[in-house]
C-alpha cells in the first residue's frame, strides 16, 4: 500500500498494523515511490499538496484522505469526482473511517475504569481549562469562550490566556495539570462539520475531567451518555456557566459525568486506522469501487454549519 507523499507518519512496513496482529504480512506499507506498480492502494492525504502520480495502473485503488474537515480541505473537490475509488475519512458514511478516537460497550470480561466510591471533584481546585493553539477559527469557539468567561472562572492556557504549559509535554498538561486540578474542559472544535470530533474530545474522556464539546457531530451516535456536555443544550453562555457552579456545588451530580464508564471504555483510536484500511482491502480485493459522489461526502457547504447559525444566546 503506498500513498504519493513523502511524509508517512504510519510507520512502514508492518508498523501501522501494531494494534491488530492477525494482519501482519498480510498488507505493507510504504512510501516508497518506486514501488508504485506493485501497490494496490494509494492513499492520499488532501491536506498537502498532492504530486500526482504519473499514471494510473488498472488494479490501483485511490483513496481520498483527510483528518480534517472540508473547511481545511484546500482542493476544489467537484473537480475530483470519479477521480477517487474509496474515502478514508473522519465521517460516518466514509468507506474506511480515519478517526480520532472510539467507545466500545464492555463485555462481561473487560474490566471497568469506573469507581462508584471515588470522588472524582476531590482535590480539584479550579473549574474550567482550555489549551488553545489556533486564536481564530472557523467555527468563532473563541467568541463562545469568551462570552462563557464572563460568566465563570476559564483558565486560557495558549492565545494571551495568561496561562502556560508546554504544548509537547502532554503527560504533564493533561495526565497531571487538568487530571489534578480542573474539573472540566473546553474541547472546542475549529470548525463545525458533520461527525468532526477530533483529539480534544478523547483525550479528555481517558482522564478524569469533564469536557465541555463544541462542533457539529452527533454526540448521540459517538459517546456514552452523560459523558459530554454540549454547549447546544443551553440557552447562552451565561446559562451553560449557570449548569458548571450547580455541578460544582455538588459532587454528587459532577460525578454522574463518569458513571458511564461502568459500561463502556474510550480511548484515542489512531493506532487502528492503518487495521482499518488493511481489513477493508483484503475484503474488496479484485472488486470495483468508485466514490459516487465526493461533493455530498466532503463539500464544505453540504457539511458544515455557519457559526450564526449554530450558537444560541450570542
């Protein structure tokens, strides 16, 4: 499998199949372009800037690829229609998902992270932490946190917020700092597409805070209940800032926030993504795929909302 791109951050070889051991030696990958005529999938990541390959062999499968969501998608994709055989991508109607992270019912025999008896708001000492890296976006979650601020207590670490913790040292950000001391946390998104759900959400539910999700995905369909708080479900800022000091105020009702964690497990998925593309060639090997229609699947205006028209009390 090879994708027309230098920069491969799988890994080569088996690497990328770590995390599902019954498929190695049955799918490599490379990004060797001199093996292109021995290869049967290309993956290519449409964020970067695509070389495009010099021909195109019968058996080769193209595959459109990207984390991130249309708005970050810097090609006019009407023009790729017909061009690509399978997506990979964060959305629920991709061929092959390409996601941050995923919650997995438990079964009999896993054991459960959660302690009924703990108190999981013991020894925190503040309310609300947000490391913010890109100070306007998209999706205005800048303006919404803003607004929230008025109202309680945000630590802004990133963006003149006033506080720091280095970027690259995350054990110590979010292992330590916020499992610590902060109770909950803006995962806000930079934009608001459909199904776009990315690290900031599940990074945080591996560890014991709360997060406060701004975006466009269908939290029904992706997290446990009760798990998330979602910035929809309240009038304003000012109302949702009103729902934060009630659960402060109470740790019975903070602590229902993990009670899910009894009957289901999440965690960052990243590692799987390379089982997922392998799993699904094996399966189609030698049958015709094509992407019927690539601007309903990745359109920016078939996708994603205007932030005037997501936010309520602004």
């Amino acid at each position: 499998m090879g994708r027309w791109k230098i920069d491969w951050r799988w890994g080569e070889g088996d690497l990328p199949l770590v995390s599902c051991p019954g498929l190695i030696g049955k799918c490599e990958f490379t990004s060797n372009h001199s093996r292109l005529n021995e290869s049967e999938i290309l993956l290519f990541c449409m964020r970067d800037r695509i070389v495009w390959p010099p021909y195109r062999l019968s058996h080769h499968k193209w595959v459109f690829g990207m984390t991130e969501c249309p708005v970050y998608t810097y090609v006019n994709v009407a023009r790729l229609q017909g061009l690509f055989n399978l997506t990979m991508t964060y959305t629920r109607t991709a061929t092959v998902p390409w996601v941050y992270g995923s919650c997995k019912r438990l079964s009999p025999t896993d054991k459960p992270t959660y302690n009924a008896s703990r108190n999981y708001a013991a020894g925190k000492k503040h309310l609300v932490a947000w490391f913010v890296g890109h100070c306007r976006t998209s999706s205005r979650r800048e303006v919404y946190a803003a607004a929230l601020a008025e109202h309680i207590d945000v630590h802004k670490y990133g963006c003149g917020g006033g506080y720091s913790c280095p970027r690259w040292d995350n054990r110590r950000c979010h292992s330590v700092l916020l499992n610590n001391d902060y109770k909950f946390y803006l995962s806000f998104e930079n934009s608001l597409c459909r199904d776009y759900a990315t690290e900031k959400i599940w990074q945080i539910l591996e560890i014991n805070v709360v997060p406060i999700v701004l975006g466009y995905a269908n939290n029904t369909d992706l997290f446990p209940p009760h798990s998330v708080i979602d910035v929809r479900d309240f009038a304003s800022p000012r109302h949702l800032a009103d729902y934060l000091k009630e659960l402060d105020a109470n740790d019975t009702l903070y602590n229902e926030y993990f009670r899910w964690r009894a009957e289901y497990w999440c965690s960052e998925a990243a590692h799987n993504n390379g089982c997922n593309i392998c799993r699904h060639a094996l399966a189609m090997r030698g049958r015709r795929e094509v992407v019927k229609d690539l601007v309903a699947e990745w359109g920016r205006k078939e996708n994603c909302a205007r932030p005037n028209n997501y936010y309520r009390g602004m």
